[in-house]
C-alpha cells in the first residue's frame, strides 16, 4: 500500500446529511422548554394549530349532540323517529368518511393540505348554518349530512401534530389541543 493511498484512508468520511443537518434551523422551546417545535415550524405555526383545536371544538363536538334537538323541534319528528333518523345520519357520515378517507389521504399527499383544510372549512361553513333550514329531513337534510362529513374528513385527515411538534413533546401537545377542543366546545354550547 502506497503511503498516499493509506492518509487517504485515514481522513474522516464526510456524509452528505450530516452537513445538511447543521444547516437546519433550531428547534423552537416554549413554555419553559416543556413545548419543542420542529424547527421548520414557527411560534406563529404553533399558535394558529391551538386556534385551529378552539374551531374544530366549537364547530364538530356540539354537531352530534344537536342533531336530535334539531329534528324535534325543527323538523316535528318524534323522539324515537329523530334518534332513528340521526342514528342513520351518523351511519352515513361515517360511511362517506371511511370511503373517501384513503382518496384524500393519496390527494393530500400529492397537492397538499392545505387546500383541504380550506374546502373542509367552507363545507363546513355553508351546511352547518343550512341544517335548520331545509324544506324536509329526507333527502335534504340526509345528503348535507354527507356534505358536512365530507366537510369533517377534509379537515381531519391533516395530522399536524406529526409535523409541527417534536416527537419528545408530542403528548403534551395533544393534551393542550384537546383543552383547545374541549374550551371551542364550550364556548358553542
């Protein structure tokens, strides 16, 4: 072995992600450090998710629990009928969301969440306040049931959790985005 062929050998490898990994910004601490923020996200980011937890609280916990009021007193319909009805209601949503769960799944992946959570909210926005108003329960109401779960899948299937927080701290997180939740659902109710 030649002797230049052996300080060749000797010299450290360098490999490409380590360098990539020092270019990286650092990771944002709040709360004393008990919250870390992945670093490409900002204090900013953090704060419209825990807005983004108060509206989903305000907006789909109290949906469930006014449906059977809302088929009573609105639509006439018995309490045995309503809560047959929203049963069938529930079922529905439930469907439309498992069909097209893994079809927006594959479509966020290739454009992005963004322009769900956008088209989730103005779903949302248009059938929630149309619920009280329509001429009849059936297919009226059934068919914005599909819309409005369509609406609930399109800004659910974004986990912003895996990409906002750092795996050390993810748990505390989701127990603050479930207080966030659980204050929008206060304050609707």
């Amino acid at each position: 072995m030649t002797n230049s062929s052996f300080e060749d050998s000797q010299k450290p490898l360098i490999i490409p992600e380590e360098s990539q990994l020092k270019s990286t910004p650092p990771q944002v601490k709040l709360f004393n450090n008990q919250i870390i923020l992945n670093p490409s996200i900002s204090k900013t980011n953090f704060i419209a998710f825990l807005l983004y937890s108060f509206y989903v609280g305000t907006i789909l916990l109290p949906l469930n629990a006014l449906q059977e009021p809302l088929l009573t007193h609105i639509y006439n319909l018995s309490t045995s009928e309503a809560a047959d009805a929203n049963s069938l209601f529930q079922l529905t949503q439930i469907g439309a969301q498992v069909l097209l769960a893994p079809l927006f799944g594959f479509l966020c992946d290739k454009y992005g969440r963004k322009i769900f959570i956008i088209v989730g909210v103005i779903m949302l926005t248009i059938s929630i306040p149309i619920l009280p108003n329509l001429p009849n329960v059936y297919p009226s109401f059934f068919f914005l049931q599909v819309l409005l779960g369509v609406g609930i899948l399109a800004i659910n299937i974004s986990p912003f959790l895996a990409d906002y927080i750092d795996n050390q701290t993810k748990g505390k997180v989701a127990g603050i985005a479930t207080v966030f939740n659980l204050l929008g659902a206060a304050t609707a109710t």
